[in-house]
C-alpha cells in the first residue's frame, strides 16, 4: 500500500532530551488523524520535521515517498501554532503573497471565503480581533489544494463557538482526497470530525488507531475518557 506520510524510527533529541524516540506510523489518502497529547510531549516537534522545519533528526520520512525537501513541502499545508501573518499586512496582501508563492493556492476561493466571513481585505492584521486572525490564517491554508494538511492546536484559545466554526471550515473547505494532521489537547472538540487518533507522551507514540478500535479496546464512549485513562 501507498501511503501519504511515512514514519519509521523517527528519533530527535534537543541537548540531550528526547523530544521524540524512535516513533512509527502511516496516513494513508482521505484520513483525519489527531495528534493528541499535552504540552511537552512532542507534537510540535513532529510537525516542524514533517513540515520541514526541523531538518536534524534520525529516521525515515517521506512525503508522497519523497524524502522531506522541495517537492515535500508543495504538498503540504500548515497552520502553525503562532500567527504567521506580518502585523503591518492586511487579508488582501496575505492573499497575494499566497498566491504568488503557491501554485495550488485558490485566490477566489480565499475571497469568496473572506467575503462569507465578514472578514475585512484591507485592515491591518494587528487591528484584527483574535478570532478574526485565527480565521483569516485558517482561510489561506485551506485555500491551497494540498494533499496533506497539518493544524497545530487550531482551536486553543477560543471559544466553544469560534471552535465549532473553525472545524467546520475545515470540513467543508480542504481536499477530500487528501488527509488531515490535528494536533491538539482539547480532546473533546476534535473527536467528531477524526477518523484515528495518535497519543504521544514524553516524545514516544503510546497509543494509537482508528477512532472505532480505541473505543472498543478500551470499552469507551468518547475518546476524552481514553485521554484521561492514559495520560
């Protein structure tokens, strides 16, 4: 089988602390997998190596079967953790940044989005409210037709209405055949829209599978209990 994320042996350490130790998993096409952990437990870190950030590590990653480079990061779209839009810009600039530096960005999609959203084009970033960042960030990374999209904590910091909001622009808005990477803490949001979960803790992978089989192997409703039964 072909997957779209390969990951074998994957190890990384920061000064002698293992950030991530020797983890193994795949993602085939059409997936939505939650990253799920608390602070600390290497999420973050896997992502900026899948991402290409962190180019430093032991073990094999492939992207598409490509090794993490160029051509990777063409097929990958992520949201960080951080706002990653200038201060001094507004939504019509990040627009066309966007769609200058990538090929699969969706100008009028990234428009039309805006204009559903009431999201101002020419105000500064910085005058935005929180929410209306998040969003304007969420809209330029779904409007690219990626086949692989990775989230950091997307809902952290916001409210349980602006969350339900956000996944639902993401359902409606990424490429279907591609799959979907969440990282997050908040459990409960996210379990509705996954179809498997990866638990990592202190840098190693301690649980994982489709949504189904966890809820059976552990004899549970929701997948928040099996949060706190491991964690």
């Amino acid at each position: 089988m072909d997957y779209l994320l390969e990951i074998n042996a994957l190890s990384k350490n920061f000064h002698q602390t293992n950030a991530l130790n020797n983890i193994s998993f795949n993602i085939g096409s059409g997936e939505i997998v939650g990253l799920l952990g608390p602070n600390g437990s290497g999420k973050t870190t896997l992502i900026k190596i899948i991402t290409g950030l962190i180019n430093n590590y032991e073990g094999k990653v492939l992207v598409l079967g490509k090794k993490i480079g160029v051509e990777s990061k063409s097929k990958v779209s992520y949201l960080p953790d951080v706002n990653f839009i200038p201060s001094s810009w507004n939504a019509d600039k990040a627009i066309r940044y966007f769609a200058d530096f990538f090929d699969d960005f969706d100008k009028n999609k990234a428009i039309s989005l805006l204009k559903d959203l009431n999201i101002p084009f020419n105000t500064a970033f910085k005058s935005l409210s929180k929410g209306t960042k998040e969003k304007l960030q969420l809209i330029l990374i779904l409007s690219r037709n990626a086949q692989l999209y990775i989230f950091d904590e997307p809902i952290a910091g916001v409210d349980p209405i602006a969350r339900d909001l956000i996944f639902e622009l993401i359902l409606k808005n990424y490429n279907k055949e591609a799959s979907l990477i969440i990282s997050t803490h908040l459990v409960f949001s996210v379990e509705r829209i996954l179809s498997s979960a990866i638990f990592l803790k202190y840098g190693e992978i301690i649980e994982q599978g489709s949504i189904v089989e966890l809820k059976q192997k552990y004899n549970s409703k929701n997948l928040e209990e099996i949060f706190k039964e491991i964690f």
